[in-house]
C-alpha cells in the first residue's frame, strides 16, 4: 500500500519533488512505497541512521539538495539542485549477496542512464561519460553509488544504498541532460 501522507513534512514550496509523476511511474510494491522527501539535507543516507526506529524495508529518503553525501574513501559529495539524490533501506537475507549489492545497483542506474545518454560502469560504484566533451576527452563522472551496511544477526544485513545522479544541474559537473542522446527534454520530463 503506498504511503498516502508521504508529503506531510514536506513544503511544497521548498521542494522540487513532482510526488503525482513520481507515484504514476512507481512500479514496485517494497522499494520507493515509503518515501521521505526533504528540500535539503546533510546526507539522504545520514537522514535514515538518524530515525529513530528502523524503518520498513525499502524506505527511501529523497532531497533536492545535499550539502554532504557520502563517497567512498570518506569523499563527500555535494550535490545542488538539478541533482537526483535518494538512498533508500535494503534488508539482505543472505550474506553472500551482501557483495553483489552495489554491482546490481550501478547496473540497473547505468541501465536506466543509457536511455538517455551513453554512460559506462568504473567499477564498482560510479557512472562516467565522455560524450559531452567527444570521445576524446577524459571521462566525466554523471552519477555514484554508495552502500553502507551493518549486521542485524549472522544471516541479515541492513543496507543503505545512496545513489547520487547529475541530472541537471550547472557546470562545473557532467549532467545527463547535457549529454543526452536525442531529445534531452526525455531526462528531466516527468
């Protein structure tokens, strides 16, 4: 069932979230179902750890703006608007599958990504494109992928998998509508 009063801490005149779209593209019946959305915060990931009771699986936490992401090797990643920034709850049953979590993850978004623009996987967590500086030119960084887990008993694990995508916002980043294929209109329509 979807969380009808998913906006109530939300101003709608700070935040940018279009909750009608998001709702009318929702497709899953666990991931995305509970849904905080926040004009601007320090992590998205910080923001679950904070709560103070475990939320239900598939919880997500959505900002506009975020002033420090996670990244791996303690990097940080600030994030303005035009930016897709969410980290959302994963319960693993297995631990063994504890490991393939991120590589499914910057698959799926690299997946999705390559609708609009072409995009490849630096494994294992982030998503480059040269197109908008020609084959020719370094690769630039469109999106990133971090999973912070912790053990609850010996067979399951709680993840927090935070995904920040450059969707579009201004320079001096790479942003999926700059180097879309076709119509860029396609990455930001809801």
């Amino acid at each position: 069932m979807l969380l009808r009063s998913v906006l109530r801490s939300v101003n709608s005149e700070l935040s940018f979230f279009n909750y009608p779209s998001y709702v009318g593209a929702l497709s899953t019946r666990v991931f995305g179902q509970n849904l905080k959305v926040l004009a601007k915060v320090d992590s998205t990931q910080d923001a679950i750890m904070r709560m103070d009771s475990l939320p239900a699986e598939g919880y997500t936490c959505v900002a506009d703006i975020q002033t420090s992401g996670r990244g791996r090797g303690g990097n940080q990643w600030e994030s303005p608007l035009g930016c897709l920034m969410f980290s959302f709850l994963c319960m693993i049953r297995n631990p063994a599958r504890l490991g393939t979590m991120q590589h499914l993850v910057s698959l799926a978004l690299a997946r999705t990504a390559n609708e609009v623009a072409r995009v490849r996987i630096k494994w294992p967590n982030d998503i480059y494109s040269s197109a908008a500086y020609g084959n020719h030119k370094p690769m630039q960084k469109v999106a990133g992928i971090i999973i912070n887990s912790s053990s609850i008993s010996s067979l399951e694990f709680l993840a927090i998998v935070g995904v920040g995508v450059n969707v579009e916002n201004d320079h001096p980043t790479t942003c999926l509508r700059s180097i879309a294929v076709g119509d860029p209109e396609v990455v930001t329509r809801g």
